[in-house]
C-alpha cells in the first residue's frame, strides 16, 4: 500500500521552532514528527510513502534516506514552488498505480486505517475523507454525510446557527488514482477548496469515515506541546523512547542522573544527557539528547531539545527550548516562552512570558523572578 504525505509547508505558525527546521522534524519526545508518523502507517501495511516536499526538503532527505534503516521504502518529490495540496498530489502521480493514502504532514491520530479503507472500497467511493469531532465547529470546515457516510456538503466555518455536524477533515484520505485526471498539473490547487467541492458538484461518490481516535494537528506551540504531553501520559499507543524505570520516567542510553536529583514523571530523558545535583524536574516532561541540566535548576512542564545547557538554578516552566540554547544561571524562562534554535539567555535573565526568541538571539540579563 502506498501512502503520499503532505511536508512542503513552512510551519509559520511554529516559528521561531521552524525557522531552521521544517515543521515534520521537530521532535515529539526526541523523536521527530514524521518518524512517529511513518511508524503509524506501516502497522496498517503501508510500505512506501511517497513525501512531497518544498520548505527545507534536505533536513528531511539526509535523517530518512531511502527509509530503509526505517522499514518504509521512501521517495521524495520536491516542489519549486508551493502547489497546494491536491497540487502536491498531483505533481507524484507517476509513483501512483492504485487506491491510496494522502496524510497532511502536521497531524498526528491513529484513527484505524484499514476500516477506513474498507469503507472507501465497500461504497466504490473516489475519495474518503476522515473526520474527527471538535468541540466547536464554527472554527473550521465541517463536513455534513447522510447515515450512509456519504458526504452531503462542506460548510465553512459555520456559525453556530448553521451548525449541523462536530465533524472535521482530519486531513487523511484515501483516493483512487482516477481522481488526480481532475487536477491541473503543475498548479497551485487545493482539495479543501479545489477538488472536493467539484467532486461533489460532479456527484461523484465522496465518503466520510467518523472516528473517535486521537487527533491533534501541531500547528501552533501550544498544541505542539500538547501532543508531546499527551503521548507522555499513555493518551496514544506510541511509548516514548529508552527504557521505563518506573513512575513513568523513560531513560535512553548513556544518561546521567546525580543521586540527589528529583525527577517525578512522565519524564523522557534523551541518550547522554546529564542531570546534576539537586535538579528538580517535574512531568510531564521532555529532555532530549546531548542536554545538561545544571545543579539546582527546576523545569516543570517544559519541552527541551537536543544539545542544550542550561545553568545552575534555573527555572523553566510551561517553556520550548530549541537545539543548542544555553541558558544561565540564576534566569527563569516562564510558561508560554519558545525558543529558537541557539538562543543564549545570560545569567540572572527573568523572561517575559510568550516570549519567542529566534535562532542565534542573546537576550540580556534582568533581576530574575522565582517561583
């Protein structure tokens, strides 16, 4: 089975995090996105995704490869400009001989692909979109279906007189390769807006498949923390990495951890990182690889990348901290703050909240606070 994921976006609405790093490598408890990702799908026999890529394709390219030392075939189509995403799809439709997957590369769910797919097959359907319920509508695009799943309408952010249905593209489907004859080549085109509506002005057999699976789209930091919370605390069947050492505190190889540090989970700590005395870390929690945590120091809540130093007693809270950011002593970075990659905090720095400071920026001292 094969599969076509959406990755050409530029993740604007996650910078300063994606600045330098397109949006499906930011790490999801030290791993990146797109890896939980390609491991979802082959539970469900896909074995060769097809990646459309356009904003920092060679981040992408040089961590996967072919996918071999993934267990996934992979192959790549790189766009010279932004083609939407039925455009995408129809810029690698030579890789594509049959019924197939399409996935927006910024979700991440485990909704139950093969009864999507019988649904898809059962009906004789040319497309079927999966959808997820949300708790208000108004702000997205539903989708109406009679008993039958069979999609009635798309509704745009209808108010909440007009609202009819919960139900949401939870931007997964299934496509027969019939459908692509109906895309203008090398044109920015869009199903949302493009293709759906005009299969369902044709009326063409367009199919909803509900579900009640996780669904979360990591679009913004506040959900991108979200999701890494959530897959800390058990809310999916994707386990952190390393090993379990009780309480919900999962160690990769190599870490170090002082006899008097406190850490209180769900915790992640990533390969050769080091956790010195009287550190307290409170979850849910993630530390990343090749990190050091200075004597002292608390961090609760907080998302911490790869290769980072933070200094002695230090207060982290409700923050994203990005690869090679260094930290000093004595300064507190408050819930909401994110930042980019290479950030240096000096000594004695009390940050504002949502602060979101880009990549290689020093930002100066000030009298700290302390909670």
């Amino acid at each position: 089975m094969k599969a076509v994921i959406l990755v050409g976006g530029g993740g604007t609405r996650l910078r300063p995090l994606t600045y330098s790093m397109p949006k499906p490598m930011v790490p999801i408890v030290n791993r990146p996105f797109l890896e939980h990702m390609l491991t979802y799908m082959k539970r469900y026999g896909i074995d060769e995704v097809i990646l459309a890529l356009c904003y920092l394709p060679d981040h992408i390219q040089s961590y996967f490869g072919d996918g071999s030392d993934h267990g996934i075939r992979l192959r790549y189509a790189i766009e010279e400009r932004p083609l939407g995403t039925a455009g995408a799809v129809k810029n690698v439709s030579d890789y594509i001989d049959d019924t197939f997957f399409v996935f927006n590369g910024d979700v991440f769910t485990d909704i139950d692909l093969n009864a999507m797919l019988e649904l898809h097959q059962r009906e004789s359907a040319k497309v079927t979109i999966a959808l997820t319920p949300v708790e208000n509508p108004t702000i997205y695009g539903v989708v109406e279906t009679e008993t039958s799943g069979r999609v009635k309408r798309f509704i745009e952010k209808p108010g909440w007189d007009a609202v009819t249905t919960n139900m949401i593209n939870a931007g997964v489907y299934v496509l027969d390769p019939e459908v692509m004859e109906q895309i203008p080549g090398d044109w920015f085109y869009m199903f949302e807006h493009g293709l759906f509506p005009s299969l369902l002005e044709s009326e063409e057999p367009i199919y909803g498949y509900g579900s009640n699976g996780y669904w979360i789209d990591i679009g913004t930091p506040e959900k991108y923390m979200n999701l890494n919370f959530d897959l800390l605390s058990g809310e999916t069947s994707i386990m952190p990495p390393g090993k379990e050492h009780g309480g919900g505190i999962w160690l990769e190889e190599g870490v170090t951890i002082h006899p008097d540090a406190k850490v209180v989970g769900p915790v992640a700590i990533g390969r050769n990182s080091t956790i010195d005395a009287g550190v307290r870390i409170s979850g849910p929690s993630v530390i990343g690889p090749d990190c050091f945590i200075g004597a002292e120091s608390y961090l609760k809540e907080t998302l911490v990348w790869q290769n980072v130093n933070v200094g002695r007693e230090a207060n982290l809270q409700g923050c994203v901290i990005a690869d090679g950011v260094s930290i000093g002593d004595n300064s507190a970075v408050p819930r909401g703050c994110v930042l980019g990659q290479n950030v240096s905090i000096e000594s004695n720095s009390a940050l504002s909240p949502e602060t979101k400071a880009m990549p290689g920026e020093s930002l100066p001292s000030s009298e700290p606070t302390r909670s």
